[in-house]
C-alpha cells in the first residue's frame, strides 16, 4: 500500500524540547519504541504523553488476563476498521493464547462460536459498548461476576483508549508495514 499519511514521520532531531520529552518518555516505557500513532500524537506532545501512560496501563498493567485484553483490543481495531491496529494486535492476541479461529472470526465481523465464558463475557461487552454506545445490564454483570469492578473499567479503558489510536491511525492513514495487505475488509 503507498504511504499517503497525513503526517510526516518526526525524527528526534526534529523534534520540539517538549516532543521529544514525550517521546523519549514513549521509547523509555515497555514499549520500546514509538511505533503506529505516536508520530501524529507527538504533535501534540502533552496529549502524547498523557496517552502514552493510559496505553502502558492498558496494555502492560491491566487486571484482566492479557489474551482478554488483547481481545477487546480486536473488538475495537474491528469497529473502527483500524488496519494498522489490526494488523499489529492479531499477532499479539495470538501470542497471549487468543485462539487464532477467534480472531479469525472478529477480522471478518462475526461473534466467535466456541468461547469460554470469559471470553464471551468481554467479547459481548466491548462488542456492545462499540455498537450500542452503552452495555447491558447482562453484560455489565457477566464482565463484573468474572472480574469485578476494577476489571469492567479496566476493559472499559481498554476499549476507550484504543478507539483513540483506532482514529488517530485512521485520520492519519497510518501505513502497513512494506508488503503488507490491509487484513479488514
């Protein structure tokens, strides 16, 4: 795919005092590096910074299981048909045990058949708060029973902050790696 994004990659060199304290807080972090939206994040360096944070949270420090997480993370990269979202999560879902039937069955819009209840419980609430904007008592509860209230705003966050790199990605056209397809349709 040619890379028509909107925003030009930032090296540090080219970066402003406060875009690379961001960024150098980014790299530093479990991350690594400053990979899919933090180039156009960067443009707004406190906004990097304050969502960079929220990211490591969610990613790295969450209650519930992380091939849980990892789904909720596809429910919403799918919603949002965030490509470069999708393609970097699957992987990652994959690694942390998601069956690959699973994601699978998400790339393609459909509600996975064959889940353990807790996979189901995420599934329907993140597929939920996307569709209907709002969950159901059923779904607050099953999400609550398994993993109490620090669990529902932990998926909550998870499922908030990911739709903000979802659109970031999305309004920037962020590219696929070199040879890579766009796995959504």
């Amino acid at each position: 795919m040619p890379d028509n994004r909107r925003f030009s990659e930032l090296a540090p060199a080219d970066m402003s005092a406060e875009q690379k304290r961001a960024y150098d807080a980014i790299v530093g972090g479990p991350r690594g590096g400053a990979r899919g939206p933090f180039s156009a994040l960067l443009r707004s360096p406190e906004l990097a910074d304050h969502a960079q944070k929220l990211g490591a949270y969610v990613r790295f420090g969450s209650s519930l299981p992380r091939a849980l997480n990892e789904l909720a993370i596809l429910v919403t990269a799918r919603h949002w048909t965030a490509q470069f979202e999708w393609w970097a999560h699957a992987r990652l879902a994959a690694e942390a045990g998601l069956n690959p039937k699973f994601i699978e069955e998400i790339r393609h819009s459909r509600k996975p058949a064959g889940m353990n209840p807790d996979e189901t419980a995420v599934y329907e609430f993140a597929a939920e708060l996307h569709e209907k904007k709002r969950v159901s008592d059923a779904a607050f509860e099953a999400v609550k029973r398994r993993f109490g209230e620090r669990g529902v705003i932990d998926l909550i966050g998870a499922c908030g902050y990911y739709t903000l790199v979802s659109m970031v990605l999305n309004v920037e056209r962020h590219p696929l790696p070199a040879g890579e397809e766009h796995p959504l349709k």
